[in-house]
C-alpha cells in the first residue's frame, strides 16, 4: 500500500459518501483491472469486479501517475 497516495478529495469525500469502500479495495481494482482508459486532465480510469461487494463493476480514478488515487464509486454502465 506505500506505493499508493490518495488525493484529499478521495481521503475527505469519497471515503465518507461511501462507506462501503476502503483504499484496499481500490488499490486492488487498480492492480487487478479489466478495463483501463486514459481520460480528460490527464487522469486515468480502472474498472473491475469488486469480489467484497457482490461482484460489481467499481471505477477507480487516479491521477497521471496512476498510483494516486482520486475517485471510485460504482459503474452500473459499465460494458467490456
């Protein structure tokens, strides 16, 4: 996990609106992805199955370097 930061925003806000994530789980999606894409302002998206919440689709955000994360939440859209 040293290898991982995660933004005040992340830290502040996504962790309090949703408490059923952790910053393991997140790490975990962004090592483990199906899907990745680089995305506007330079930041990166990662998608993957969330096995600790039934198996859903959850995005994960990161900034350029890819290893500080800034955003996750659940994709109900989400198509391979």
């Amino acid at each position: 996990m040293n290898k991982y930061k995660f933004t005040q925003y992340f830290e502040n806000e996504v962790l309090r609106k949703r408490p059923y994530l952790t910053k393991e789980i997140c790490i975990k999606i962004v090592e483990n992805y199906i899907k990745s894409e680089h995305q506007e302002n330079n930041r990166f998206r990662f998608w993957g199955k969330c096995n600790e919440l039934e198996g859903k689709i959850l995005r994960v955000v990161t900034l350029e370097d890819k290893t500080t994360i800034h955003n996750a939440f659940l994709d109900r859209r989400f198509k391979p």
